[in-house]
C-alpha cells in the first residue's frame, strides 16, 4: 500500500450557469514532503467548512484503482490524479478492507479512518457529468475521509501502513451501504 499522487487546491469561484459557486473540488498533484497539519494537508483549503473538512474530514483519500472502472465508465472525461478531489490517491488500500477506526500511518503522520464520503453537486462541476453524484454512490467507490492524529509529513511514494481498529467497526465499503440503504 502506498500514496501515489498528494493533491490540494484552493477555493476557487466558478461559473454555473447564472450562479457563482466556490469549490475546492479541483486538486492538482504536488511534488516533494508536505506537511499535515489537524485540519488539512499544507496547500489545501476546503471551501465550505458546514460540509467539508474539519477534524473527522481532514484528507481525502481515493483508491488508484477505482480510475480504471471511472475511465472505463467514462471515455470522454479526462481523469488524472485527484479528479475525484481526493487529497491522497492511492495504491492497495480499499474500501472493503479498510475499517471505520483503523489507524494509517504514512511518512511521519498518522491518521485515523473517520467515514466513507458522500459527494456534493460540485463533483458533477468538475467531472461536467450531471449524473455523477448517483453514479458515484450507487458505485460503492466512495473512497473515505481521514482524521489526523499526529501531525507530520508525507510524499508521494511514501508506504502506507495499516493498524486495524477495534474488532466490531465495519468496513468503509460496508458504511458507504448503509448510507446509501438509508437514501432511498
């Protein structure tokens, strides 16, 4: 398991039709250590802090191989590394074995696994697909959100180690079906 892109953005105010909307949704990758901080990785801003980020929804992590599903999926759309938003892009780590409570450590920070996410519109804004968001949810490829627990840096390369939380916490994949169960 590994990092293999670290993306951040920052607020930007965009056009959609008649409205303006800002979103922090449009990530680039960054190269060389960057530093973790409690509430995001240096470089990063979240735009609406009512939905987005804070300390159970500090980085957000998206699984590498879930691109090639999306890229299949979606030919026309160009999707490189932090297209989904994600914070981290990684390698090995997925929903079905990553727990609600497990314990990453990467680089010299460490986080904790906070809750499986649940896009917004502004994920339609940056794809320009209107019917991403339910595509997305009914994909059961949510990725998940990271609290941090020490601060420290990371890069891109850097392994990520897995500690199993507690034995009665279920898998991100397994939250991500019960928000979704309860949608309906």
């Amino acid at each position: 398991m590994r990092v293999l892109s670290i993306n951040v953005g920052r607020p930007r105010e965009i056009r959609v039709g008649d409205d303006i909307v800002t979103t922090s949704i449009f990530k680039s990758p960054v190269a060389g250590p960057v530093h973790v901080a409690k509430l995001n990785l240096d470089g990063d801003e979240q735009s609406d802090l009512t939905v987005h980020g804070g300390a159970r929804k500090a980085v957000y992590v998206y699984p590498s191989e879930h691109y090639a599903l999306w890229r299949a999926e979606l030919p026309d759309v160009e999707l490189p590394w932090g297209s989904f938003g994600e914070n981290l892009t990684t390698e090995g780590i997925l929903e079905e074995t990553t727990s609600i409570g497990d314990t990453l450590r990467i680089g010299t920070a460490e986080f904790v696994v906070t809750q499986p996410r649940q896009p917004c519109y502004k994920l339609a804004i940056r794809l320009r697909r209107p019917d991403i968001v339910k595509r997305f949810l009914r994909s059961g490829r949510s990725g998940f959100y990271l609290g941090v627990t020490r601060e420290g840096k990371i890069a891109t390369g850097d392994a990520i180690q897995l500690v199993p939380g507690s034995e009665s916490t279920m898998t991100v994949a397994a939250a991500a079906a019960h928000i979704r169960s309860n949608r309906r």
